[in-house]
C-alpha cells in the first residue's frame, strides 16, 4: 500500500479549487493540478477516483454549509 502524504490532499484540493475557477470543471486537467499540487493523478485517483470525485469533495462542504444557513434563516420566520 502507498504512503499517505501528509497534507497532500489539501494541497490537491486547493490547487482544483484554483483550476476549477480558471477553467470551468469540463476543461480543468488533472494533471495540472497534480503538478500544481506536487503530487501525480494516480494520487488524485486513489483519493478521489478521479475528477467527479475531486470536485464533489470541494463543492459538498460548500453546499452543505448553504443549507444549514438556509435552514436557520427559515427557522427564523
């Protein structure tokens, strides 16, 4: 089993977050944010599974923080 970097999926995450807003999700490459990143795809695979899952792990959090904010200012009515 490969070595887990530490602070490796961070770095991935904040360099997809950059490439994502640059270029859109059909555009951005793996690759590049592998580069980016100091890392290979095939870490971005086995974290990830690939370029759906890389930019569900960043979009999830966001959205789910939305809809608890949604959800306090409705209980605020």
């Amino acid at each position: 089993m490969a070595k887990q970097v530490e602070g490796i999926s961070e770095k991935v995450e904040l360099c997809a977050k950059k490439e994502f807003l640059e270029k859109g999700y059909v555009d951005a490459s793996l690759r590049t944010i592998a580069a980016e990143a100091g890392t290979t795809t095939g870490t971005i695979y086995s974290r990830y599974g690939g370029k759906e899952g890389l930019f569900s792990a960043i979009v999830f959090p966001v959205i789910l923080v939305a809809g608890i904010w949604m959800i306090k200012q409705e209980n605020r009515r």
